[in-house]
C-alpha cells in the first residue's frame, strides 16, 4: 500500500504528464533531497529555492500570472506567516482584475504537530488560511484523498493551499483508502514512486482514466456513520476520533465522523445532514481554539440549524499557546488527545435535549 507521502509523490508526477505543472520548487525540494519529507523526488520539474518564504510565493504568483502552471511548497507552515500579505494579493487576483487574470497556483505545506517537532514546526495554518478569500483550502487525512485532491488542486484555475498533516505522511492506506488503480504489485508501485526519474512508461500505459483520479475540492467524506453523536473534523484529527469513536462504542455510543477534505469550500449540505441526523455535533480540529475555522462553523450551525441541536453545538481544539513545546507531556496538553475527545463524545451524548 502506498503511504500518504508517496500518493502526494505521484500526484505530481501525473501533475507533469498531464496536467501541465510546469515548475515545482521550494527550499530543498530538488535534488538530492527531494523535500524534507521526500514528497518531490524524482520529479523532473522540481528545483531548489533559496530559504526565502516570501520569494517561493512571489515567484509562484509570477510564474502562475505567465500562464504557467506551478507548485511550490514552504517546508513547514510555521514559516508560512511572513508571507500572508503576498497570499492575500494571489487570493484577490481574480477577483481585483474583474476576471482578467487567473492565479493557477498549488501551495503544499506541512501542518500540525505529532512529530515533536517544538515551537518552529507543530503549528496549525488552516485558521489563518481560511482568512485568506480566494484560495481553495484542502486538507486530506489519507493517501487516496492526499493523491485526488493534489490533482484536483492542481487543475483548479484558482490559487490552492494544500494542507498537509506531517504526523500522517508515512501513514499507509487501509483498505478503501488505497489510491485508484493501484497494482497489485507493491514492489512494481514503489518503483513507479520512489525511484528518482524512474521509469515511467509503466504507469503512462497502465494509469486509469482521468475521472478515476480527482477527489472534487468541497466535497466532505463519511468516515463512519452513526445515530448519536457527529464529529466533523480533518486532517489528522480523522484518525484520532476514529479510535476515539471505537473506545465509545463499547458504552453504546454510535459516533458518525464527517471529514471534511476541503475547508475552503466546505461541504455545508454534508453538515447539515449530519446534524439533523445526530442532533449533536462536535467539531474538531488540532488549531488553536481562538479564533478557529470550527468557531465559525458553529456560528453557522446556531443560526441555521438552531431547533435540530438537542445539546450545544462543541469545539475540541488546540490549547491558545503560543506554541508546541517539544516534551510529549507538552505537546499531548497543547492539541487534542484521544482521552479529551472521548470526554467530549460522551458529554454530547448524555447530555439531556
């Protein structure tokens, strides 16, 4: 099975085949290194940057305006705050030209914490990037999504931010995760992905059609249905309240997880179900709880689904820290750990309409 790190690797070599990625770069993401996470190995368009956040979205914005097709990445989102106000220039491009000019850009960057990776690689961008009007916000919680979604990102007229979850990069698929099309050979699949260059007339010829392969920005995923309690979540928090939903069963608690892929555009009818379906909902995700993506969506929730609630709508986020301490204690107390979703789950569960 491929992991999440390698379905991003060959979403880009598709990306160079076929979809017109012209250019892929940030720091180290050439030779020899092929990213920090080796997610741009092999890749024929991949070039280094210098360490200069700022100039990786410039040039991507330059590049993009040309009539090119770009992919850059910051290496870790944590360097992505110095660059908010050349973000905020790529999202209002369209929109400030009347139409003119497209910004067909993929930003991909890291997020989250899970690796101890302390106060300069743990924190969350999803927040900040919700801010940012124009770009499409994508976020996958497993190889097959993190491969579909690539691709969607990366044949999209507008500016996309990808997500990813660096606790989840050497996750491997499970079953129904795994990407489309997928040889039943791993050894022949590893040789597709992970040599450099490689030799790719084999995946060329034997690849499945196009429409097999793009996961639809704004699109949520069931998880695992239920009838109690939803959890609308992403990214790595999918995982934790899988197992979280498992150790709450045995009371007799029925959790349906809703994952939502996409924040930016977000799939409000797939919430709306869920909660008229539950009539409780807990919305999770591992960014600090001031000012977080899932306040809002509460917000909506109250206003538009106020007499289906049979408990309060809940928020189950980061602590608002300035950041992630580098200790496992500091790091468990900083983002939401299984013990406190469990808590939540239950609390929503007995709670009395």
């Amino acid at each position: 099975m491929a992991t999440f790190v390698q379905a991003m690797r060959l979403a880009l070599h598709v990306g160079e085949e076929r979809l017109g990625v012209t250019d892929i770069f940030g720091e180290d993401v050439g030779p020899p290194l092929g990213g920090v996470f080796t997610a741009t190995q092999g890749l024929r368009t991949a070039w280094n940057t210098p360490l200069d956040e700022r100039g990786i979205v410039g040039m991507a914005m330059g590049l993009a305006l040309a009539g090119q097709r770009p992919v850059c990445e910051i290496q870790f989102c944590d360097y992505a705050f110095n660059t908010v106000d050349l973000l905020k220039l790529a999202g209002a491009m369209h929109w400030s030209s009347n139409g003119a000019f497209a910004c067909p850009m993929v930003l991909m960057t890291p997020v989250g914490a899970g690796i101890r990776g302390s106060i300069y690689h743990s924190h969350s961008f999803d927040a900040t990037a919700t801010r940012l009007p124009g770009w499409k916000i994508v976020m996958p919680s497993n190889p097959r999504d993190a491969y579909g979604l690539l691709l969607s990102a990366i044949r999209d007229p507008n500016p996309v931010m990808y997500l990813a979850p660096k606790a989840l990069l050497r996750l491997k698929a499970r079953p129904g995760e795994e990407l489309p099309g997928e040889p039943g050979d791993e050894k022949a699949l590893s040789k597709m992905i992970d040599a450099p260059l490689g030799d790719r007339s084999r995946w060329r010829a034997e690849w499945p059609k196009m429409e097999d392969l793009f996961v639809p920005i704004g699109e949520a995923r069931t998880v695992r249905p239920g009838r109690d309690v939803s959890v609308v979540t992403y990214g790595r928090m999918v995982q934790a309240s899988s197992a979280a939903a498992d150790e709450v069963a045995r009371e007799g608690i029925d959790v349906e997880i809703i994952d939502l892929r996409s924040l930016h555009p977000y799939d409000w009818p797939a919430i709306r179900a869920t909660v008229k379906k539950t009539n409780r909902v807990l919305f999770l995700n591992e960014d600090t709880e001031v000012t977080n993506f899932g306040e809002h969506l509460i917000r909506r929730t109250v206003e538009e689904l106020f007499y289906d609630l049979h408990a309060p709508p809940r928020l189950l986020a980061g602590k608002h820290v300035p950041g992630v301490g580098l200790a496992d204690n500091l790091e468990h107390a900083s983002v939401p750990q299984r013990a406190e979703i469990v808590a939540a789950l239950r609390e929503l569960a007995r709670h009395e309409a």
